[in-house]
C-alpha cells in the first residue's frame, strides 16, 4: 500500500515547505488534475473504500497511519484522515504537506478544496473541514507533530 502514496513523497521532497511558494510548487510538481494526480485520487479513495485507510475513529475525524517517517518515504510520515469537521489543536515543528481529496458535497479544508496545503515549519492549526466530506494525506517531515 505504501507505493500508492510514495509519489506524494516524492514531490515534497524537493520543496521548502517554509517556502511563500510551496503550495503552487507542489501543485505544478504532482498536480491534482494531472494524470499522474488524478490516478493518485482513485487509488486512495479505492483504498478508503476498503478501509485500508482512515480505519480508526470516527466522525468528524476518520484517521489511520500509513507509514511512520522512513528512507521509503523520504523521511515523511504518511497519515491519512476522513475529515468532515474539526481535528485537535497541533503544531508542525517542520511543516506540513497534506494532499486533500473530497469525498462528498463541497468540501474545504481551511480553503483548500482539492490539491495540496501546505503549513511552513512552526505553525499551528485545529484542522477543518467545511462543507462536505474530504480524505486528506499528511506527509509530515520526521514525523513531527505535537498535540496540545
């Protein structure tokens, strides 16, 4: 399963998530439209669909861990939510890519409504999604997070 998710890897990699830029770089790297993106997004809802993802919890916070930080993974840990609400209050000590893909109705996951969303190194969020339902990939760097 962890190969389905190692061109998301990949492609954070080579950006600097404290970049002003790193989202559109992300977005030209492994699009969401792209066909590389688009095969992406049916893997990962057909795995969803399996419950091979996103398999503890509930409502409004689905969650699962797909890969602690490797050399696989290019040092990301690999974490997956189902997301129709709010999650906890964390920090990124080195940053966060997450890949979000609705699911139902019109999701946004703090803006975002499908594609990557980046947070830069230090920042802190209580994750959201708004309007519908959406599967969301975290990559983290070593990965670092911390709950408050």
């Amino acid at each position: 399963m962890i190969e389905t998710f190692l061109p998301l890897c990949r492609a954070a990699a080579l950006v600097d998530l404290g970049a002003d830029d790193a989202t559109a770089q992300l977005n030209e790297r492994f699009g969401y439209e792209s066909e590389e993106g688009r095969a992406f997004v049916e893997s990962f809802k057909a795995l969803h669909a399996e419950g091979a993802v996103a398999d503890r919890g509930e409502l409004p916070v689905e969650w699962g861990r797909v890969s602690k930080a490797t050399e696989e993974t290019l040092g990301f840990s690999l974490d997956v939510v189902h997301m129709n609400g709010a999650g906890p209050d964390h920090i990124h000590p080195t940053g966060e890519a997450s890949f979000c893909v609705p699911l139902a109705g019109e999701p946004e996951f703090e803006g975002t409504r499908s594609g990557w969303h980046v947070l830069p190194p230090g920042s802190r969020h209580v994750p959201e999604v708004t309007g519908g339902r959406m599967l969301i990939v975290y990559l983290l760097p070593n990965g670092e997070m911390e709950f408050l």
